[in-house]
C-alpha cells in the first residue's frame, strides 16, 4: 500500500488531501461529511503488513464504518505520552465521522498504543487487541531481547532505534501498571495466542485482574507468532458491530 490510498479508490470512497510521506494515515475509507459514520482507527503492527489488514478494512467500511488506517510507525512516538498520536489522529475526522463512538484496533504494538489512548480519550468506546504486549515485555530487557532475530528487526525499523540491544530503552516506558489501568471502562477485547511471546499469561492477568469490561479469546499462532487470518478478522467485525 502506498500514501495514495488506493484501497479508498477502489471501492468509491473519497481520498482524504494533503497526504505526505510523514503522514501516519496510509488508508481511509467511508468519510462522509453528508452522512457521518462511527470511526474506527487501525494501527498497523511491527510484525504484521497493512496488506495483511485490507480485508478488514475493507469489509469494515462496507458495514457503514468509517475507517481510518495508520502506520505504527508514524505514530510510535511520545513514549511518555503514547496514546497522543491517536487521539491527535481522532481529532481531524470530527467533521467526516461519529468520532464520539470510535473504536481502535491494534496489532502487536500497536495495541498498547491503543489502550494508551483509550486510557486518556474518553471517545474510544472499544479497543480490541491482536498479539498486543502489556507490561512484561517492556519490563523485561532479557525476554526482549529473546524474540526471535526477525521481530526485533522490526521493532528496530518501526521504533526508529539504532540497533537491538536498544530496544529495552526505547520501550521501557511502555509498560502498563494496575493503577494505570483501572479507571479504563470501555470495552477491551484481547485476541491472542497461546505460545506468542509478546503476550505472556502475565500480561492476560493484569488485564483480567484489572480492567472492568474486557474478553478474551485464543487463537492459533504458528511458530510463536501472534495471531492472523480469517478467524481473528471475523471476531474483529463481531466487536466492532457489536458496540453499536
């Protein structure tokens, strides 16, 4: 996928103007200033392409969602502050979409960034997980720095660090605490996988111990990887209907 949007093209939705190489956002569909939609925010993950995600997208918007797809990458920064980017991102739909009812989907990292925002922005009804880490993984130098040679490749390219073994500064600030966590009401729903690393039963119980409305459902992953394909797309339309 490139900054033209040609998902958006293709499927007779109109392209949003002023994009640059800078920009977080590389697919839209479903802004209608005329006729609003709820708005429904992806972020992309380290170890997942967005050409994993047009599915989704894709099937998202021709359910009446607006739907707004952004780079992890653009948007992993402030780490003291992580979920400002994707309130900052709400902030320009709220003239093209029901930004008062949006959702936030998150991929791998891109799911803390999610609960970092949810946490903060009182607009994101429901954030749904896929492979996200929590705390451990931010908390733990040596189980960074134990995913296997390709997810920290990735990491290093989306968090812009120099090298691996800088990683654990990069993320360290990430970790979420307990009291961090409680006054989050909204809905969470957490996809995951039995044997992925970035989600260890430890951070399943701080959200199960921890927040008021969350589920939780496993998935098959191959290899230790988080998981992907038909069945965790159709259980990311089932929560996204459901809120309404």
């Amino acid at each position: 996928m490139t900054d033209e949007q040609p998902g958006s093209r293709r499927h007779g939705e109109g392209l949003m103007t002023g994009m640059t190489r800078g920009d977080p956002v590389w697919w839209s569909g479903g802004l209608d200033q005329s006729r609003p939609r709820p708005l429904v925010v992806v972020v992309t993950g380290a170890l997942g392409g967005g050409r994993e995600c047009l599915p989704l997208l894709t099937r998202l918007v021709r359910r009446g969602h607006a739907v707004v797809a952004a780079r992890l990458s653009g948007v992993l920064r402030h780490t003291g502050r992580p979920g400002l980017p994707l309130s900052r991102l709400i902030d320009r739909y709220t003239r093209v979409a029901l930004t008062e009812r949006t959702s936030v989907i998150g991929f791998d990292l891109g799911g803390r960034l999610a609960l970092g925002a949810a946490l903060a922005d009182t607009r994101i009804r429901v954030v749904q997980l896929v492979g996200a880490p929590v705390a451990r993984l931010f908390d733990e130098p040596e189980l960074l720095l134990s995913l296997p040679a390709h997810a920290l490749d990735a990491l290093v390219r989306v968090t812009g660090a120099d090298r691996r073994e800088l990683l654990p500064k990069v993320l360290g600030g990430l970790a979420l605490r307990p009291e961090t966590l409680y006054p989050l009401s909204g809905l969470v729903r957490v996809g995951y996988a039995a044997d992925d690393p970035l989600t260890p039963p430890q951070d399943l119980a701080l959200l199960k111990l921890t927040l008021e409305h969350c589920e939780f459902r496993a998935f098959a992953g191959e290899r230790g990887t988080p998981p992907g394909g038909r069945a965790v797309r159709l259980w990311l339309l089932e929560g996204v209907t459901r809120r309404r």
